[in-house]
C-alpha cells in the first residue's frame, strides 16, 4: 500500500525544514495538537528514537534535518513499513511537503486501514498541512482542512471508547 500527501507551500524550503526539524518538541508548530494525539519520541528525532501518535507506533530510522524524516512502523501496529515526511524546494521561494507510507497492511490492519484508519490519517496530515503553512507563511492560502462527517463520526466513537 501506498498514500501520498502533499502540499505546495509558498515559503522556501529552509524556513519549513526549520519546522520539521522542531517535531516532537515542546516547540513543535507543525503536529496538530490538541485536535490529535500528540507525536511523542523519546530522543526526538535521533535515529533510534521510539514513540507515535496515539495507537500508532513508530521508530525514527532516518533524519536529513530540514529535508526528511522517515519513521519505521512497530511490528505491532500491523503496518510493515515506513511513513516520511519530505521537503523538497520547488524554487527560491516555494516548497513541497510530502507525506508519503509505504508499506503492506496484514491481521486486523487489514480491515481497519480501509474503514477507519486512513480517513483519519488523511485528516491529520492536512490538518498537519495546514499547520505548516500558517508557520511558514502566517497564512492561509485556502479554506482550512474539514474533517468529512465520516471522520467526526469515527472520532466520536474513538473518545466515547477511550471514556
């Protein structure tokens, strides 16, 4: 399985790299808290570094600071493979954010990839999109990201089971 996600962004490449590089810190501008669980690593984003965001969890394999972070799924998550971001400069003054996973889905991942997990994935990373530019630019150049009646109903029924 493959997802791709990407924003054009009109800022250099330099000034989000300095976002991505912030993530998971207590100066993170870039991870959509508090609508989402928060992204927690134990090293930040040291190769090595264990940790997720909510039930997904990941390991920080690679890190190309201000251009790339890829991160390797646990075992557990039923997800073999690996998740990055990637900031690639599309002129002196404009970028692209790219999220892309690659991997295959197996057990119970099977199932809930297509239903319910990707529909919220999706929902992060534009959020997460949004997020990225209004600190890269203090604007938007578009409607925020809306979260599709499938995802409020998929969030209700995750935080009345968390209740």
């Amino acid at each position: 399985m493959r997802n791709i996600q990407q924003r054009l962004i009109d800022a250099p490449a330099g000034r989000l790299g300095a976002l991505l590089d912030r993530a998971a810190t207590a100066d993170d501008r870039l991870w959509p808290v508090p609508a989402w669980p928060p992204l927690v690593l134990d090293a930040g984003l040291t190769p090595g570094s264990r940790g997720g965001h909510g039930p997904i969890r990941y390991s920080v394999c690679e890190y190309e600071p201000g251009r790339r972070a890829r991160f390797l799924f646990d075992q557990a998550t039923g997800l073999d493979g690996h998740h990055e971001f990637l900031i690639t400069a599309q002129g002196p003054d404009h970028c692209r954010l790219t999220h892309t996973i690659t991997c295959t889905v197996r057990g119970r991942m099977r199932i809930l990839w297509p239903l319910a997990i990707r529909w919220l994935h999706e929902a992060l990373i534009h959020d997460l999109f949004d997020n990225a530019e209004r600190a890269a630019t203090g604007r938007l150049s578009r409607r925020p990201a809306r979260w599709s009646p499938w995802v409020r109903l998929l969030r209700r029924v995750w935080a009345s089971r968390r209740s």
